[in-house]
C-alpha cells in the first residue's frame, strides 16, 4: 500500500484531484484538521524522542536560571 498527503490552499484544486482519484480507483480519506494535528504532534514526539534518561529536577533548574 501507498499513501500520499495533499495539501492545497484552493478547495476547487483540491477537489479536482479527489475527483482524478476516485475516477482512477484510488481509495481517498479527507483529513480532518483534528487528525493532522495529531499526525503532527505524533510526528514532533517521534523525533524529539532520544532514549535518553533526563534529570527532571536537573533540567527543571535550567530552565528557571535562564
């Protein structure tokens, strides 16, 4: 299976792809802007996640000197 995101200022642009899709046989999902949002927050979390061990007490006195 292959996926692709559009993403398009113009409503009328947008809709003329869908309709390309669907005449072609390609499945289409509309996102709504609650589900981007969690895709980019997945995102955000998956590439800030390091495995790493921190200090909470250490990076919380980091923050409060800067």
């Amino acid at each position: 299976m292959e996926s692709a995101i559009l993403i398009s200022e113009s409503k009328t642009d947008l809709s003329l792809l869908l309709t390309l899709a669907k005449k072609l046989g390609i499945g289409i999902h509309r996102l709504t802007t609650e589900e981007i949002e969690d895709m980019s927050l997945i995102n955000a979390m998956k590439t800030g996640r390091t495995g790493e061990y921190i200090d909470a007490d250490k990076y919380l006195k980091k923050l409060r000197r800067k």
